[in-house]
C-alpha cells in the first residue's frame, strides 16, 4: 500500500466502523489485561497503579499546552490554504519544548509530587518514571490528533494501538516477573518511545511529499491565535482529568489503597462504555469542522443531534449488557477481593454515558471557538465533585464516591445544553430525551429489560427518537461503511 492511500481522507461511516473496530479488539484485550494487572497487583497495589495512571494524563495535559486541541479545527483551515507543513513545525516545536519543560519540573520535584499523590515520599521512584513518559506521550498524543485533523482515522487508530499491544505485552510479562507498578510503568514509556519513533517517520514522510502544502504561514499573531484557542483546552483537560478521577485521589484521603484499587475495578470496566462513546466526537468534530468552514450551520446541527441519538443509543445496549451480569462478571474474572465494586458498576455506568455524551457536545465549544465554555463547565463540575465525595464517601463508601460522579457529570451535561443553546446551537427534544435514558441503568434488572426494548422499539418504530429521515441516513451510512471496509464503492 503506497503512504498516499494511508492518508487518502475517510468518510464518517467508514472512520466510525474502523475506529469501532479497532476499539472492539482494544477493549477486549483491555479487559484480559486489566484482569491480569489486578490479580497479579493485588488491590493495594493496584490502587498504586490507579494513582499512577491518574497522574500521568494530568502532567501530560499541562505539557501539551492544549496545541494539539486546535489540530481538528485548524488543519482543515490550513490544509486549504496550503500552509499545512509550516502549521506542523510551529506547532510540534512548542509542544515539543513544552514536554520538557514539564519532564524537568516533575524530575526535581518528585518527593513533593509524591506526597501530594499518596500521602507519602516513599513513591518518588514512580514519579520518576512517570516523568520520563511525558515528552512521548505528547508526541503521540500529537500524532494522533494530526492524523485525526486531516482526517485518517486508520492511522490514528493504528497508532494508538500499536503502542497499546506493545505496552500490554511488554507489561503482562514483567508484572508476571515482578508484581509492581513500576515494572508496568517501564513497559509504558518503552512502548510510547517505538511507537512515536515509527509514525513519526511515516508522517515526516508524507509531509515532505506535501509539494502543494509548502507556503510559509505569514499571518501575524499565528501563536497568538493558536495560543487563544488551546489555552482553554490545557486547563479544560487537566480539570476534566482531575473531574473523573478525583474520586479516586478522594478514597485514598480518607479510605485506603485497597479501597481505591476496588473502585478502579469498577471504574475501568464500566469505562469501557466511555472509550467506545469518545469515538463519536473524535470522528465527528474534524468532519463538521470541515462543514463549518463552508458554512453549512444548519447540516452541523443536524449531524450533531443524530450522533449524539444514536451513539447513546449504541452505548446503552453495552451498558444494559455489563450492569445485567456485574455478579457473574467481577468475581468470575478479577476474583473475589473485587466483589465489592459490584454494587457501583450500574451508577458508574450512568456516570460513563454522561461522560460520553459531554464529550461528543463539548466539541461545539471548538467550532464557535469559545472553548472556555468546555472549562467553566468542567470546573463546575470538578468542584461540585470534589465537595460531594467529602460528604457522600464518609457517609456510604465506595457507592457515595459513585454517586458523587454521576450527579457531577449529569450537572456538567446539563450546564452545556443550556450553553450552547444560548449560542445558537438547537438541541432536538428527541435529543434531551436520550440523554436522559442512562439513568434506566438504576434501576431493578427487569425493570432496566422492559425500559431498555421500549426506548429501543420507539427508536426503530417510531418517529419519537428517531424520525424517518434520520434513520434512513443511519442505515446508508452503516451500508456505505460496510462497503467501503470491504473495498468496493457504494
């Protein structure tokens, strides 16, 4: 296959299909290794692992300086005015500088971090090896979103995956070998260092055969305005971080490790939802960006209110699945020290396709170029969090911890379509209706069976969540899809 076909532009259906794909093998092997790591651990130290992991995307975020947020909505912009390859450099450079920096700051400040992590210095061996993930981190993480801004999920894909395969297998064998979370911390750096070197020499490729895209960018105030636009996205992500793990950081406080490795259990496998629910907003802001651009608003607001229906939708059914058989599935695959993450996984569920549907509208702040909205909404979230787990995990455990997230995430998703409707984005009431189903997930098992084919038989026979002409668009790109997965035109 020559490198132009790997960056010849998809379609949404054929991005989604792939995507989903490639998601389906991940969270299936996602699954086998989370179970592995947690028996291996053990839930104290798997608590360790949790805490970790919580850290790294947080320093990661500051590193990146937002840069790579602006990737969907400008390099269409600049794709257009043939300026792509300067757009890379001058992006890359300081986000670049930017991962070092951070890398330094956490390498001199690693018994602090630590405290302020565990509550004890005695992990700054941990923040050390996590600093050392944070230049190839955000290299991948840049990687990624320039593949995601011109539009080749399949590279996007395959990169986040490779690196996926590498860390998990290089971390299986050593956790087998050494049962700590350092072990698996080192498996993680080694597999982001192969990854970014191979992809990044496949994009310098490409890019250097870009005859087209070699105007110099001469607009004045370029980082100025790239700066403008990320600068919300580097305080959006670190809060939106901290939102939906600051119950975890909260249980240590006033609980234990053990208690935090039990609720990540929980929180891993019901976030499974989530991985496959980021999918949507993903492939979707690059192409209605695409769409803004040539000022179509009105087929935006359109595509937006179809997605967001049939993702919820598609999510829900695995929901229904995971909250039907937690008992036979958490004693059965990670063991009986885990039981007592069963009773969250249904308000966890709920919290997740929150989070999915906040994530698939958030991408509106971008088109209107207002991303501060996404920030102040998040804030309002993290802190309406943080002060529900003090008064609900003293009160009820690990369900308080849950709870508080769920309500959260429900009041950060209502504060946005209230938002954006005053920004001129027209939210469908089929759409406020599907926002509202997860919440069946509380409910008594034959009570969520009987809720969950309603809303299902409504949806594909009637027009009171999806109208006609909405799911015929649906089953044509779903067809479309198929086809051109299977290499023939529609």
């Amino acid at each position: 296959m020559s490198l132009q076909k790997w960056f010849k532009k998809e379609s949404i259906g054929k991005s989604t299909t792939i995507l989903y794909i490639f998601n389906l093998g991940e969270k299936i092997i996602l699954v086998v290794r989370g179970i592995i790591f947690a028996r291996l651990l053990g839930p104290a130290e798997y608590g360790v692992f949790a805490l970790a992991f919580f850290f790294i995307p947080i320093v990661v975020a500051i590193s990146k300086l937002g840069i790579p947020s602006s990737f969907a909505r400008y390099i269409p912009q600049y794709e257009m005015k043939n300026a792509l390859k300067d757009f890379n450099q001058k992006t890359y450079r300081v986000v670049t500088l930017g991962g070092i920096g951070i890398t330094l700051l956490c390498v001199l400040n690693a018994p602090q971090l630590s405290q302020l992590l565990y509550g004890s210095p005695m992990y700054s061996g941990l923040i050390l090896i996590c600093a050392l993930t944070i230049l190839p981190n955000v290299l991948l993480e840049s990687l990624a979103a320039t593949f995601s801004g011109l539009r080749v999920f399949t590279l996007d894909a395959l990169l986040r995956f490779s690196q996926f395969i590498i860390f998990t297998g290089l971390g299986i064998i050593l956790v087998m070998v050494y049962a700590k979370t350092g072990y698996i911390l080192l498996a993680n750096m080694i597999s982001l260092v192969v990854v970014v070197l191979i992809f990044g020499l496949l994009a310098k490729k490409y890019f250097a055969g870009l005859k087209s895209q070699d105007l110099v960018i001469k607009e004045r105030g370029f980082h100025k305005k790239i700066m403008k636009f990320s600068v919300f996205f580097i305080l959006s992500s670190v809060v939106y971080l901290m939102f939906i793990s600051t119950d975890r950081w909260i249980l240590n406080r006033l609980m234990d490790l053990t208690n935090v490795g039990v609720y990540s259990v929980g929180s891993k496998i019901s976030g499974l939802i989530f991985t496959f629910g980021m999918i949507t907003g993903n492939v979707l802001i690059p192409n209605l960006s695409n769409i803004w651009e040539h000022g179509d608003k009105k087929r935006v607001d359109f595509l937006l209110n179809l997605s967001t229906k049939a993702s919820v939708l598609l999510l829900l059914t695995g929901a229904v699945i995971l909250v039907l058989s937690k008992e036979l599935l958490i004693p059965l695959l990670y063991g009986a020290e885990y039981v007592e993450s069963i009773p969250i996984i249904g308000c966890l569920s709920v919290f997740w396709l929150m989070q999915s549907i906040n994530w698939t509208l958030g991408g509106y702040a971008s088109l209107v170029e207002k991303t501060y909205i996404t920030l102040i909404c998040n804030v309002l979230g993290l802190t309406c969090n943080i002060i529900l787990n003090f008064i609900l995990i003293p009160k009820f455990g690990l369900m308080g911890a849950a709870m508080a997230s769920m309500i959260s995430s429900a009041l950060i998703l209502i504060t946005l379509m209230l938002w954006f409707s005053k920004e001129g984005f027209k939210f469908s009431s089929q759409t406020g209706f599907v926002c509202l189903t997860p919440f069946i997930l509380l409910f008594p098992k034959l009570l969520i069976i009987l809720l969950f084919i309603s809303i299902i038989g409504l949806a594909l026979k009637t027009n009171f969540i999806l109208n006609h002409q909405e799911r015929n668009i649906l089953y044509a790109q779903i067809k479309k899809a198929r086809l051109q997965f299977n290499g023939k035109r529609p």
